[in-house]
C-alpha cells in the first residue's frame, strides 16, 4: 500500500469540474486548464477521470506537479494501481458517507417494506468500530512524530 504524504502549511489545488459540469470534451479541456500551475497551483485536481488513459493523460499534463484523483465509485482500480498511473493523491470525497447512507437506506427500506431485519445483517460490531479508529488515531499520531 501507499502511504500517504503528510502536507504542512498552505496548499493552493487549482481544480478543473469539466467532468462534472457536462463540458463535451472535458479530459481536453482539463488537460488545457492544468496550465493553473504555471500560476503557482501547488496541486492539480480534475475531479472524473475513471479510465487509466484518461488518468495517465492528466498526471502527464501535470507533471512534475502532483495530480489529485476523486474515486466516488469502484473504477476497477486500486490504490496500488492508481499510484502506478503516477496520481500522487487520492480522494474519495463523500463516498464513504454515501456508503453508509446507501446501507441504511437499504435497511430501513428492507424494514419497512417487509417487516424484515435483513438489512441488519453483517453489521460490524461497535468494538470492531472503535479498535479501527483507535489503531488509526494511533498510527496518525506515530506518523506525525
């Protein structure tokens, strides 16, 4: 796995939405609008790109900047991979949100249509829950040493 890269102080992302705002040719346009580097953007983010070569373009574009990926769904890619394309930083955004909100929805729907706890099934406990976070509270902690 990547380990993530620790950033201190101001970070100015210049972001292109061409992907996300309908644009008829947004990786042409993204790639065009990356040219926010030569204006002091310390890092590039182009929110959409879900193919390596759409990827692989961006990060080329950039260079020697680091690119910022958004993954809001399975792509078929993964952190390992993602990284071998060259993006430096990875974001998923409200995802993890939307996957909670996706289970208890499913949950509540199964509950309230059936009367089933279907949806109830193959919860993580709460001590799974807390022994995450706490291991990861922890190794923030060491890293920031």
């Amino acid at each position: 796995m990547v380990e993530p890269e620790i950033l201190t102080g101001v970070l100015l992302v210049a972001r292109a939405e061409c992907f996300h705002v309908g644009h008829p040719d947004p990786l042409r346009e993204s790639v065009r609008r990356q040219a926010y580097a030569a204006a002091g953007a310390d890092l590039l983010f182009a929110p959409g790109p879900q193919t390596p070569d759409a990827i692989r373009t961006l990060v080329a574009a950039v260079r020697p900047k680091p690119f910022n990926l958004l993954v809001v769904r399975d792509i078929g890619l993964g952190v390992d991979d993602i990284a071998a394309l060259g993006v430096r930083r990875i974001s998923v955004g409200g995802a993890l949100a939307l996957a909670g909100w996706t289970a208890f929805t499913r949950a509540a729907q199964a509950l309230k249509s059936s009367g089933s706890f279907s949806g109830l099934a193959d919860l993580v406990p709460y001590s799974e829950v807390n022994a995450f976070l706490a291991t990861d509270l922890q190794s923030r902690k060491a890293r920031a040493i």
